[in-house]
C-alpha cells in the first residue's frame, strides 16, 4: 500500500473514499461538517435518521454523498467525545480500515488523523494511524493454495493533516510508522511459520539477510563457537534435536562514537519447544512454534531502529535451538554449567527459555552495555497473571522499568513492573547446585525472571515475559508483533537522550535512568 500526506479540505477529493468520524452525541468532526455543510445537510440528515448513533468502532459507508467529489464517504464512530483518547484513536482507526476492505475502493483519504488528542500532536496521530492500518491489513497466508477470504488492499491511503505547516511533521509520523509496522510485520511473519520452516539456521539465515541488507553488522556463531564460549545450559537445550543450534548476534553503531555504550536487546529463540523430556500435553501444541516470539520482536524492532536509523548503538542477541525430547535431551535432576560458571540443576525440562537466555545475557557483558532488555515467552504464569493485555515486566532498577512503562504507554504496548524481591530467590535453591531452573508453582513468572536476574548483575537488566502478549490463540490465532512498538519506542526515547532532545513532539521528556505448567517457558 502506499501512504501520502496530504493537507485539503474533504469536500474537495477526488478519490473513492473519505474517511470521517462521529461522536456518541452525533456531533460531527470538522472534516465531516464540512462535507455536511457542502451537502446541504445530507449527513446530518443520515444521523437524525438513527441510522448510526457514533458508536466508538461502528461505521456507515454513505454512497454519492451530494456535492461532493468523493465516491463514498465512511463514517466512523469515535464514542463519546469528553472521553476520547489514544486507545479510541487506534480503535476507529482499525474500524475505519476494517470497513474500507469490505469495498471495493482502491483509495481513501481519511481525517481521522486530523482529531485531537491530549498531549500527542501531529506526528503520533500519524504514526499510530500508520501502525494501526498495516496491523489491521496483515495476514499470513504463504502457505494457502487458495485463499477465499482474501482482503481487498486499498492501493493508496492518504493522511490528512490539518494545516499545510503539518505536511513535515506528518511525514516524520508516516515514516515512523512504517518503520514500526515493517518491524512488527517482520516478527510475525518469523513467528507464524511452522517449526519445519523456521529452525535455528533459517532464523539466523534470515536475520542474517535482513542486517546486512540494511547495512548493519551480523555475526552467526554456529555449534562449535558456542561451544567454545562455554554456553553449556544453552548447549544443555539444543543437543536433544538434530536441529543445530544458533547464536546470532547483529550491531548497528548509530552513534557518533562508536565506543558509545550500546543498548542490548536479547529475544529467546526456541523456534519449537515439546517441552522436552518434560513433554507438554499434546493439545495446543502446534502453537510451541511461538516459542522464538521473543527473538522475532527483538529481529523485529533491531530492524525498525536500524531504519530510522537511530542515534545509538544498539545490539541483538538471539540464542536459538529447539526443545526436543531424544536420547540425547536433558533429563529431570540433571546439572549444567553455564557460560557464568553458576551451576544449574534441571528440574523441569519444560523451563527452558531461561537456561538459553542465562548463557546469552552472561554473554552480552562483553559489550559493556549501558542496558540489556531481554524478550521472552517464559512462563505461563504470566498469562494467569496478567492475561493477554499487558506484558510482565520485572528489572533491576526501578527507573529503567518506569522508563519502559512509560514507552509502553506512549504507543499503547503496555508493560506492568512486576516484583523482583530477593525473598523469591529462596524458591530457588537447590540442595545439588548453585540454583534449580524452576522454583514452584508459586510466583512462576517471579522466579523465572528471579532466575534471570542471578545473570545479569553486571549492568542495569529488564526482563519482559511476552507469553500472554505475543500470540492470541483460537480462530484468529498468530503472532501480534507486540512488543515491537514498545522496544522501538524504549529506543527512539534512549536516542532522544543521547542526541539531547529533551522535548520531543512537543511532549516533556519521561524520566529515564504457557498454557502448561505455570513454571514451563
């Protein structure tokens, strides 16, 4: 699809579709009064009618709407006006896109980008707006022979701006968001393939080709080199599939120094987890294939920076293997040594997750990182916890958890600090090793990222569990691409302070600094 920017008045486009909206009371948004006002009244009488009441998310295609030089004018409920606001926004956005596809209309402009919305400006309305539309427009059909349910794209889709002084702003937002979108896309196309498609090698292949066709930096480092490192938990993982395991590591110096100390991003890559010896019911087992959710968004929102090209230097880590059950996998009471010398007794071969990213967060020290965030489908008791609106978020220090918080709810990825008191380290012990991989069903969430935190003391650490987030299951089940807008924002933020734009948008900056065992990743 392609994207304009456009300042005019509605009544004027020549185009098959315009797009306004409509609050609960019937009151009419600028741009549809102004096509109300050039119809004599035609809209106003449509509403007077009951034929639509403005319904946050409702719509009504209206047809040769007189006087003006559209084909269709969609209207779009926006709810009740005193209460509209960003989560509203995205919502009549994905309304408005649901119903054009239900058309045949090749191109719209829509005004719902020209609304007002406390303390965002121009430039969010558009990038949002952006974000929302490809979002909605996804799908993943690569392997239909034949698709019956096929969407109708509209070829053209133009965002409308208030004031022509709006037309660089707005193009700053329609940048962003494709940037963003193209990232989310990316996530969830890798986590929507099968396991026999998407092994280790294919996900490091790929994420090969995608930095280095941006002009970033990648380095995949193959069984022997892990190996060599002395990543024996992650090792411990891999070696019960045939499937080799991968370490991919990918750079971007966006800095003016590259000495600068760069933001690592680490995304658990279990592109299919069985649960091991440990073997998970055999029901919903076909989803284990989003087991690398956490690698995808991290790949995802790397290659979002790296297209803004973003001021800071920035690195990806990303274990991957699978959890297969063999002769060769780990077994129940078995002990590993990782790359940090700790030793780890394997209680639950289905809490794997956290023995590849321990190995890749001790490894991430070698970059003297000014903060690592690691991405992960962890546990299942996250999703009892928080379900599957909000991300699990623990860290070791309260301001990078408010830090991302606060991104989170910039572009509506919320994230929710979670408690990470030592006390939850005593579920840990182990009578045989220096720390057991799970620590009861209590608290499962807590003590995975409890186990996590043993690894990364070394610098300021966040831990993410994106298990309630990263794929909805059911009749529409797949990968979201959450939380790749959040990432992306942590990062636009992290390189505002690095620049010293301190006020961006015209907004004060922020303050900155599985449905199996609960305790299986």
């Amino acid at each position: 699809m392609e994207f304009n920017i456009k300042s005019g008045s509605p009544e004027k486009q020549r185009v098959a579709c315009v797009i306004v909206g409509v609050y609960e009371s019937r009151k009419l948004t600028l741009a549809a009064d102004l096509l109300d006002r050039v119809s004599n009244g035609f809209i106003g009488d449509v509403l007077r009618r009951g034929d639509m009441e403005g319904k946050l998310g409702s719509t009504l295609m209206l047809h040769a709407v007189p006087h003006a030089l559209c084909d269709r004018v969609l209207l779009v409920g926006l709810g009740k006006e005193r209460e509209f606001r960003a989560k509203e926004y995205r919502e009549a956005v994905r309304a408005s896109i649901k119903a054009l596809t239900q058309t045949s209309a090749n191109e719209a402009v829509s005004y719902l980008t020209e609304l007002t919305i406390k303390k965002h400006d121009v430039e969010w309305m558009i990038e949002q707006a952006t974000v929302v539309t490809l979002d909605a427009l996804y799908r993943f059909d690569r392997f239909k022979t034949r698709n019956d349910e096929a969407v109708r794209e509209p070829k053209k889709m133009t965002l409308a701006v208030q004031r022509r002084s709006d037309l660089n702003d707005g193009e700053k937002g329609l940048a962003r968001g494709l940037a963003i979108a193209e990232g989310m896309r990316f996530a969830k196309d890798l986590a929507n393939l099968p396991g026999n498609v998407c092994t280790p090698v294919y996900l490091a292949d790929t994420a090969r080709d995608m930095a280095l066709s941006l002009g970033a930096e990648a380095e995949i480092l193959d069984e022997a080199a892990i190996a060599e490192l002395g990543m024996g938990s992650f090792l411990s993982v891999a070696k019960g599939s045939v499937q080799p395991p991968r370490l991919i590591v990918l750079k971007h110096y966006g800095a003016k120094d590259k000495a600068d100390k760069p933001v690592v991003l680490v995304g658990k890559g279990i592109t299919f987890d069985s649960g091991g010896i440990s073997l998970k019911p055999g029901e919903g087992m076909d989803e284990m294939k989003y087991d690398m959710c956490g690698a995808a968004t991290v790949l995802g929102a790397f290659r979002a920076a790296v297209q803004m090209a973003l001021p800071i230097n920035l690195i990806a880590i990303v274990p991957t293997c699978e959890n297969m059950p063999s002769g060769n996998a780990n077994k129940p009471g078995d002990i590993v040594t990782s790359m940090s010398g700790q030793t780890i007794e394997i209680l639950n071969t289905d809490a794997e997750g956290r023995l590849i990213l321990c190995d890749a967060l001790t490894y991430a020290e070698r970059f003297a990182p000014a903060t690592v965030v690691d991405v992960a489908t962890l546990t299942g008791a996250c999703v009892i916890a928080l379900g599957h609106v909000t991300t699990g978020l623990f860290a070791n220090q309260d301001s990078l958890a408010r830090e991302l918080s606060a991104a989170g709810e910039e572009v509506g990825d919320r994230a929710w600090h979670m408690p990470l008191f030592d006390e939850y380290q005593e579920q840990l012990k182990s009578p045989f090793a220096d720390v057991a991989n799970i620590g009861g069903r209590p608290a499962g969430s807590i003590t995975a990222a409890a186990f996590l935190s043993r690894f990364a003391k070394a610098y300021d650490w966040a831990h993410l569990d994106i298990a309630g987030t990263a794929w909805k299951s059911g009749k529409d089940k797949g990968a979201t691409g959450r939380p790749v807008p959040l990432l992306v924002q942590f990062l636009q933020d992290r390189a505002d302070i690095a620049t010293g734009n301190v006020v961006r948008r015209g907004r004060p900056r922020r303050e900155t600094s599985d449905a199996i065992d609960d305790d299986a990743d």
